[in-house]
C-alpha cells in the first residue's frame, strides 16, 4: 500500500502534499484564550503534575493500555497504513517528537480520545474512520495530536474516571456531589480544550473545508451532497443569536453534561479564528516556541484570556450577553428587561387608550 506519498529521508517524514511545518512550536500558540490560561497557571503551580498523578494512583492506567493492546487494532506500519502515515505527518508538523501509539477501536459511534497519564496514547473508532474522507480524517489526527502536545491527556484521563466513579457512588448524596462538582468543571475545561483541538487540526491539514466537512460530517453523517457549509455556519449563527433569555438558560443547561461543544458552535469558531490576524501570523512563521513556555507569566495568559471573554460577551447576540453588555454599560431596568427577556423580548402591546396609554408605550 503507498505510504499517503510520503517520502523517507534520514528520520524524517515529509508531507505527502506542500504544507507548512511548524518546528519548535509551543501549545500556545493554538490554544484557545480560556483553555491556554487555565493550563499555564497549572504548570507554573510547582509540584502540580507530580501531586496530581500521585492523587491519580489509582487510576487503572497500565489496565487501560493493556485493554487497548489485547482488544482493539495497534496503527502501524502493518496496520491501518494511512492512518500511521497521517499520525507520522501530524507529529512531523507540530513538532511533537515522540509519536504516540493510536489504535482502532470496534465502536460504530464516530469518537476519537488521546488519553493517559504517563504517556498519551489516541484512540479512535471504527465509526469515525469509515465516516471521514483522507482529509477529513487528517484533520482528526492532528485535532488528537494537538492534545497530546498541549498535555489535555492526562486531565482527560481523570474526567473519565470520575465519570465512571460518579455512576459506582451515586447512591452516596455528598461523595456523589463533591465528585459531580469536579466533574462539572473538568467538563467545562474540557470543552475549551476542544476548541483548542480544532486549532491543531487546522494547523495539521491546512485545509478549512476539510475541517467543516469532518464536523457536518459528525453531526449530520455521511450525506455531504446534502449538506452545505455555509448553510452549516448560518445554524451556528441562529443558534447564537436566536430566541430570549429562557433560551440562553437552556443553551447553558443542555451543554453542561457534555465533553464537547456543539458542532455547529465549534465549526464557527474555527472558521472566525482562520480568518484572524493571529492565524495568518502563525502560517507565516511567527508563533510562540516552547522553549520559551518557562517564561510565560501567568498574569499575561490571564489579562488575555480576559480580554477574550470580555470581547466575546461585547459582540454576543446572544440575548443573555446581550442583557449582561447593557447592565455593565449602565443600562437601567432591570427588573423590566429580565421580564421582557423571557418573555422573548415581545413588542409591548398597543396601547389601551388615549394618549398618555400611547407616549408609555413607546417609551
């Protein structure tokens, strides 16, 4: 089988068509602004990893690698040749020098995971790899990848976990609830971490319309002749901007037990950071290196995960963030404007009669 037209020289690998490699490249560099800000204060806590895998003892690491070896199909040379071939170009170009074991795993739910403590390893399913074309399915691989070079394995290890331990607890109300407390925000890191995810996929396929189409693909299957991109991107718009302040609840409490965004939210935010500034800096070879991480200030990463919320909720449509930019900005109400919000912000009624009835109404 050809070798995804990869050409050998001395220990390198070369892409199989003309991309940019990134040598040297730190995780910051693509990390979203509340995923990068939360990871750099924990590596500048002195001890974390090493207190963190010691609480982490009893996590049945060498078990789970060991049921990956005995029961699902190890990417190789020998095995799944293109993907092996895929998994030597992504670590080709982010830099990573230790490429971890993948395997295929027999599950027709499309899922990938880059999981471990000691050393990640990536894991995906058969679903995904029968659902996603070559470029599609680089895209993944680098999105897997990029969490093993930010180091999301081992948080992502501890989510599972907890998860697991939350069901064996469950009949116990405060363990149950001091472990659903964590699990509730490794989740929310987790889905920042995604968007971070999404970043090195890009950055692996420098192919955007492949990236969409694996994240169509995900939501709404294998039927591309009946999907469209730009039709994609306008739900993402929809579900951003429309309804009242019941929706925005709802938006809140449908995605908190989930590891992941929302597809439609996620090619949208993909799509707005291809098109920045930063992006373009980072493809024309300005981009944080990791030999300069030991010097990253945790303040900085903080102001400018800050920033970024704080630009976020300021251009929102979404009628929560909406009400949020008008009470910082000094807009008065709000008694009146929380009703109105979950009342859909309804057009007031006509007045009753006469003209004072008329000029309340239309103030």
């Amino acid at each position: 089988m050809p070798d995804d037209g990869q050409q050998q020289t001395g220990h390198e690998r070369v892409p199989s068509r003309q991309r940019r490699r990134f040598p040297g490249i730190s995780s910051r560099a693509y990390e979203h602004p509340a995923d990068r800000s939360a990871l750099v204060a924990l590596r500048k806590l002195s001890g974390f990893d090493t207190v963190f895998k010691a609480l982490s003892g009893l996590l049945p690491e060498r078990s789970l690698r060991l049921l990956f070896l005995s029961d699902s199909v190890r990417v190789s040379e020998r095995q799944f040749q293109h993907l092996h071939a895929m998994l030597l170009d992504a670590c080709y170009i982010l830099d990573l020098e230790k490429v971890p074991p993948m395997y295929v795993t027999q599950d027709p739910q499309p899922n990938a995971m880059c999981i471990g403590l000691d050393e990640p390893i990536i894991v995906v399913t058969t679903g995904l790899v029968e659902l996603l074309d070559e470029e599609e399915m680089r895209a993944v691989v680098g999105h897997e990848v990029g969490h093993a070079l930010s180091g999301h394995s081992v948080y992502r290890t501890i989510l599972l976990f907890l998860t697991s331990l939350a069901l064996k607890v469950a009949w116990i109300p405060l363990g149950n609830l001091a472990i659903m407390a964590i699990i509730t925000a490794l989740r929310e890191w987790f889905r920042k971490s995604e968007l971070s995810a999404d970043r090195a996929g890009l950055l692996v396929g420098q192919d955007l319309r492949a990236s969409m189409r694996g994240l169509m693909k995900i939501a709404g299957g294998n039927h591309l002749h009946e999907m469209n991109v730009d039709a994609f991107l306008e739900q993402a718009e929809e579900y951003d901007s429309g309804g009242d302040l019941r929706d925005s609840v709802l938006k809140i409490l449908n995605v908190m037990p989930r590891s992941h965004p929302f597809t439609t939210v996620r090619a949208a935010e993909l799509k707005k950071w291809a098109e920045s500034r930063d992006f373009q800096r980072l493809m024309d070879g300005h981009y944080p290196r990791r030999d300069e991480d030991k010097d990253t200030s945790v303040s900085d990463s903080f102001r400018e995960s800050a920033a970024s919320y704080a630009s976020d909720v300021k251009t929102s449509k979404d009628p929560l963030m909406k009400l949020v930019t008008d009470l910082a900005g000094g807009a008065g109400d709000l008694g009146g404007r929380v009703r109105r919000g979950f009342e859909g912000f309804k057009t007031p009624p006509p007045p009753k009669d006469g003209p004072a009835d008329a000029a309340d109404a239309s103030e």
